[in-house]
C-alpha cells in the first residue's frame, strides 16, 4: 500500500465516518416517533365495527379479499382478477463482470491486483452501456432501438405497461392506496399459449418473431407478473367513508397503515409492527457503527503504514491502532445516540453518553499511556 493511497483511504474514512453519524442520528428519530406513533395507535383503537366507529377512527378489519379484473387485450392476455397486472419488456444484452486478485509481491511485500474481466450474455428490463467495457466484441444494441425492432416484427408496440386496481376490499371494505400498495406478492402469469402477432410463447415468456431460444443480444421478450387478492386478510387504519386509510398520528408525518396477509388481530399487528421498528432501528444502528469502524480505519491507515515499515513493532503498532480505533468508533456511535435521545428519553441518554465517553477515553488513553510510560533507552 503506498502513501498516496493511505491518505486517499484516510479522507474517504472521513467521509464514512460522517455518513454513520448522520445514519445513526437519523435513525434515532425515526424509530422514536415511530414508537410513539404505534403507541398511540394502541390507545386509540376502537373496539367497534366500521359502521358503529366514527369518521377518522382508528377500526379494524379482517376478511376475504376481493380486486378488479385486470386484462392485456393488446397480447391476448386472459383476464386476471388481481391487484396489479405488470408487462415485463426485457431485451438480451451483454453484462461484464470483474474481479480482483491481489498477491505480495517483491521484498518490500509491495502488493499487485489484477483485475479479470467475463462477459455473459443476460436479459435485463433497463439498458447496459457497452461502450465502457474493457474487451471489445461484446456491444450491446440501444435499448429502444431493439425495442423498436421487435415492434416493427410484432406489428405492436413492444413496451413496459402497468394496471392497478383501485376497487380493492378487504371483507366489502374498500381500501386505500395506503393499504393496497402492501399487498405485494407477485406471481408470473401464463402467456396466450397460442402466442401473438408472430411472437412464440415459450414458459412464462413471449418472444418476439425469431427470437425464440436461444436468442440472440438484441432480442426482445415479454412476461406478466400480478398480485393476486390473498384469500384473506386483515387490516388496520383510518375510516374514511366507507373505506380505511392511513391513520394520522400526533407525530409529524407519521400514519399508521397495518396490512397483514391472513387473519390476524389489531393488537397482534400492532405489536408486531412495534417488533419490526425495534429490529430495523438496531439493524440500522449495527449499520451506522460498522462505518464508523470502517472509518477509523481508513483515518489510521496512513499511521499504520508508517508503523509498517519497523520490523517488529509494526505489527504491534498496527493491532493497537485497530483497538483505538474501535474503541472510539463505539464511543462515537453511544454519544451520538445519547445526544440524539436527550430530547426523546433524557435517563437513558445519560447512561449512554457515559458509556460512550468510556469508550472514546479508554481508546485515547489507551495511545497515550505507553507513551507516557515508555523506557528511556540509551544507546550503548
């Protein structure tokens, strides 16, 4: 590793060290208010049925799904009872992948990285740009021009299409958009068997006219995929007319919308809505602590290599550095969290900004005593 790219590393450990302040401190705020807003909701639930509940109560509901028919009368498409009905456009094209080797090399264990370069052919819905690929022979025709060729072959226009239903109930209750956009478990659907406009039904895919497998980089194809209503479920939210929406909370921008595949009781969504916000809030804040980790490693990296260079020392040098830098990663992260719930929970952002004080001290003092109480050596 040379000097250069020690110092690069220790601005881009900056950077990082930065974002996981800013993700660790968002986060705090966002699982506070979410808490709180589920909070609210458990008080505020109402035990009646829609129709005996006011207007803007908090209700639950649980039942029999029901959704429009959704139809693709341009392919042939036989028509789907479902939430959503998607046309999937896919063009084949060439994809290159890279990886990395590196080895020691030299006696100063200077280290060397290749890079090796594939190249497979793939479909994909978006276009893949050829044009920074690093071994020629692999060019991947324009996306709308493939699109415009299978077009001209079918006689209709090849493109990405959706549909959504807007009339979709839980047990004759409409929901709304709040609601229905978590019913989301896709299924493929079956192309028209006998093909369409010259296109060749193969699996769950239509080929456009002399693309059919195996197909070449430029040809198109077609699949659907759709939500079909689970047979039940159950829902929790706002009455609105004859219908439940998002439920606002006093917390600023926050609702509670709760849909739960099956049947399922309101406090049992709830409380497992308060589960899940628990479990994202700590996989967010073990997410902000490792780029703080991250961080002050690269930051110590230029410290490091200079330590590199002394025999012996070097690698005792380098693993008490990675203790420092631990050690003040983790006190970072409980400080930051501390001063964001002085606001929210003032106790316990006492403990813990103590705690992170602990940390961030033991891996300074932890540099600083062998320092301190290093031998006066003389030489003989």
């Amino acid at each position: 590793q040379t000097c250069g790219g020690s110092c690069v590393g220790a601005v881009f450990g900056v950077l990082l060290c930065l974002g996981g302040s800013v993700l660790l401190w968002y986060n705090e705020g966002v699982a506070v208010r979410t808490a709180r807003s589920l909070d609210e909701a458990m008080k505020h639930l109402s035990s009646a049925g829609l129709a005996d509940s006011a207007e803007g109560a908090l209700v639950h509901a649980s039942g029999r799904v029901t959704a429009q028919v959704l139809r693709d009368d341009q392919f042939g498409l036989a028509p789907l009872e479902a939430v959503s009905l998607e046309r999937v456009v896919e063009v084949r094209q060439w994809k290159e992948s890279s990886r990395k080797h590196t080895r020691t090399v030299g006696p100063d264990n200077l280290k060397e990285t290749t890079t090796t370069y594939t190249y497979e052919q793939v479909w994909s819905t978006s276009a893949i740009s050829s044009s920074r690929f690093h071994k020629p022979g692999h060019e991947n025709p324009h996306f709308d021009d493939a699109l415009a060729a299978a077009t001209s072959a079918a006689g209709y226009e090849v493109r990405a299409a959706r549909w959504a239903s807007d009339n979709v109930r839980v047990d004759g209750i409409l929901l709304h958009q709040a609601l229905r956009s978590q019913l989301s478990r896709s299924q493929l659907a079956r192309p028209p068997a006998g093909g369409a406009h010259g296109m060749r039904a193969v699996g769950d895919h239509l080929y456009s006219p002399g693309c059919a497998p195996p197909s070449a980089v430029g040809c198109a194809r077609l699949s659907w995929k759709h939500v079909p209503p689970p047979p039940r479920a159950s829902v929790v939210g706002a009455r609105r007319g004859d219908g439940i929406a998002a439920w606002p909370s006093s917390q600023p921008g926050y609702e509670v919308a709760l849909l739960a595949y099956g049947a399922r009781g309101a406090v049992e969504m709830l409380s497992d809505a308060q589960s899940e916000n628990t479990m994202l809030t700590w996989l967010k804040r073990g997410g902000g602590w490792l780029l703080l980790v991250v961080g002050w490693s690269l930051i110590l990296g230029p410290a490091k290599l200079l330590a590199s260079y002394i025999p012996l020392l070097g690698r005792l040098v380098g693993c008490a550095l990675a203790v420092v830098g631990l050690s003040v990663a983790s006190g970072q992260a409980l400080v930051i969290v501390a001063v964001a719930w002085i606001y929210y929970r003032p106790l316990l952002a006492a403990v813990l900004l103590a705690l992170g004080v602990v940390c961030a001290g033991a891996g300074v003092f932890g540099v600083a005593r062998p320092r301190e109480n290093a031998p006066n050596l003389k030489a003989p």
